[in-house]
C-alpha cells in the first residue's frame, strides 16, 4: 500500500503572526497526530545530540526512581 505524505511551508517573522499559525498547525492535528509529530521531533533532537535515537527512554541517570 502507497502513503502519500503533503507537506506545506509558509513562512512568517518571529512574532505574534508565528505563534498564532504554529497554535492552528497543532490544533488542527487529531491527538494521534500530534503524538506521531511530537515523537518525530523527539527522535531528531536526539540524533542531533549525538544521542542513540535506536533505544529511545530514560537516559541512565534518570532511571532510578525512589518512592518515600
């Protein structure tokens, strides 16, 4: 089965106006979307970290968990 992927760009000066249209963008995702998007942009900052984005989860320091 082919997925077809549509991709649009506008481009805006920091500001109100690019706050207001990166608000719309989200909102205008359904919930799974926005997790997909969300997990994809996880995934590059870990890549442009240099951090192993092939076993994603908790980085050994943050690991251990205490209950008191």
């Amino acid at each position: 089965m082919s997925r077809t992927s549509i991709t649009s760009a506008r481009k805006l000066r920091q500001g109100e106006a690019a706050e207001e249209a990166d608000g719309e963008y989200w909102a205008a995702l359904t919930p799974a979307e926005r997790l997909n998007e969300t997990w994809r942009l996880s995934l590059e900052l870990w890549e442009f970290k240099g951090w192993d984005a092939g076993e994603p989860g908790l980085r050994s320091p943050a690991r251990r968990v205490e209950r008191r």
